[in-house]
C-alpha cells in the first residue's frame, strides 16, 4: 500500500494521542513506515489547498472579520528539526523553541462560524519574510479570491501604521488594541504627542471614546481610541477607524471577536496533532501541518452540520471504543 493525503489525513483525524509515521504504520494494514517518511518527504502540500478546501464550505458575508494573528508549535525537546528556532510564545508568556505559523481566519458574526483560510510558516532563515510581510501577503490573496469581509481584527504587535494606512485606503474597517507605550495626540496638534497610558479620560470619554491622531499617520487620519478596563490589573486600549463607533462596550465587543482565532489554534493543537510530527525534514514539517489543517477542517464542517462540538467527534471515538469494551472485552477481567 501507498501512503496519500486521505490516508494520512485520516490518520490524524482517528489518532487521539500518537501521530507519528511508525504509528500509522503499525495501524494500517499492508503499511510500510519507509511509505508514510517518503510520502511527507516528497510531497508538496501548498497553503493554497486550504482555500481550495474551504471555498465551498465558508459561509461569506459583507460584515464577515478577518482575523489575523501566530502561533508557536512548542518544540522545546527537539534538536536536529528543520525550521526550529527561539521565538516568542504568547502561549507561555517567554521565548521557546518553537515553529511559528502565522493564521487568516474569516469569522461570520450572524452564524457564529469561523474557517481557516490561509496560513504561513513564520521561517525567515528559508524565504527571509517577516510576519507582517506574511500577513500583507495573505491580504494579497484575500483580495485576488474576492474574499467579502468589512472588518479586521489582530493583535497589538500587528497594529503597525503600514497596516491600518493600507486597510484605509481599502475603505475597510478595523479595531486594533494598542500598546501602552504607543504615541497618540488628542490635541490637534496644539500640544505634543504622549503615550496611550498617559492619557486624561473624562466620565464621558469613558462612554463614548476619543479622537486621537496615532504617531506616523498622515495629517488628516483620525482615529477613535477607546480605553477599556478589563480588571483592576489591566486596562487595554482599543482603535479604530470606524469613526461612527461611539460606544465603548461596543467597541469591546467588536475586538472581543478576535478571540475566534485563538479558539482555532486550541482546537487545531489539542485535535490534530499539529505538533506531534517528529520528522526533521522541513518539506515533511510544512506537509504535515497543511494535512493538519485539512484534517481540523473536515472536523469543524462535521462540527458545524451535526451540532456537536469538534471535542466531541473526536473523543466520541474513544467513548465508541470504550461501549464496545464494556460490551465484549478483548481482555476480560477475571
């Protein structure tokens, strides 16, 4: 037998906790592992084949997000990896070892749905991209697709005024959280710029927001800037462009979408094995995690059609596995 992407796609799928080559050929009769190493080696998977995958499933809208941030595949015990290298995970709140991927997900607010559409290998040692070049290259092939969206969501680091200038200038709309540390002036220009933090809020100002300029935008580009206190710890600031945004609740809730996105990288990680490939040839990493992608978008469409959660189908097979055990016992307890 011959490993192919609806072999090894399924493979992933089944798994629970065991997702290397030697495993699915230990599972899979008249399967070599020598097959499943040359079938990853050889390989071509593209990004592409997500959207291909996805065309015909994503339900579009004209309100539809964007939301747009990276995640790290932890590999902190690997060594000889292809494309392993120290970066920082939000995840664990320091610098691992790690793959970074960064990820384009269209969520739809009216049906509470959301799909992977595009994704990237953060591994600028092989094509010497940064992340933003990534995202800008994404947008790029969202626009090419005829993707319908209004609204970009994604996290601080990305709010670079390259960004918010580009995605004005398509007349769409945004709700980036700021750094503390960003310079905003809500002078008009009569007094000099001051960082986010050090900002006087009125009562009303609370409510309803204020019109700053962002440090480096053009003369007449202004932004609503909205301060939001999530604890007595932590306050956050939020903007945008959307100048008819009045409401500070609302503006919350308009950014709180972009949390979609982080529910994807949980899914994809804890279901997929996403992570788990052991294999150190970079082409078999790439090939993997795009059959990983795949694999979380079959179970999401499942998801979506028999309204059950993706944790279900997937520990559902245990809990078959498990009846049929208590059932007839191929080891019985004497």
């Amino acid at each position: 037998m011959k490993t192919s992407r609806q072999i090894y796609c399924q493979y992933l799928l089944s798994s629970q906790i065991n997702y290397t080559c030697t495993n699915l050929a230990d599972h899979t009769e008249g399967l070599d592992h020598n097959s499943v190493y040359r079938y990853l080696k050889d390989e071509r998977l593209r990004p592409s084949l997500i959207w291909e995958k996805v065309k015909d499933l994503i339900v579009q809208t004209p309100d539809g997000y964007l939301l747009f941030d990276d995640t790290v595949l932890d590999k902190s015990y690997s060594f000889e990896i292809d494309g392993v290298r120290r970066q920082y995970s939000g995840n664990a709140h320091g610098v691992v070892k790690g793959i970074g991927v960064v990820n384009l997900v269209y969520y739809n607010a009216e049906c509470d749905h959301f799909w992977i559409i595009d994704y990237r290998l953060f591994d600028p040692q092989r094509d010497g991209k940064t992340k933003l070049q990534h995202l800008n290259d994404m947008l790029d092939a969202v626009h090419a697709r005829g993707i319908k969206y209004r609204t970009m969501l994604m996290d601080s680091w990305y709010a670079t005024t390259q960004i918010m200038t580009r995605l004005i200038k398509e007349e769409k709309i945004f709700y980036f959280p700021l750094k503390k540390n960003r310079l905003v002036d809500e002078s008009k220009g009569t007094r000099a710029y001051q960082s986010v933090e050090s900002l006087k809020w009125t009562p009303t100002e609370e409510q309803t927001g204020k019109t700053v300029k962002v440090k480096g935008f053009a003369q007449a580009t202004y932004l609503k800037l909205f301060r939001v206190v999530v604890s007595p710890d932590r306050t956050d600031y939020i903007v945008t462009n959307d100048a008819t945004q009045s409401d500070t609740t609302d503006a919350q809730q308009e950014s709180g979408h972009r949390w979609k996105i982080e529910q994807f990288h949980r899914e994809e990680k804890q279901l997929t094995g996403i992570g788990d490939c052991e294999c150190r040839i970079n082409r078999s990493l790439r090939n993997h995690l795009c059959c990983a992608m795949l694999t979380w978008v079959c179970l999401k469409n499942l998801a979506y059609k028999t309204g059950q959660t993706v944790y279900q189908l997937k520990h559902g097979l245990v809990s078959d596995y498990l009846r049929q055990q208590l059932r007839c016992p191929t080891i019985a307890f004497s």
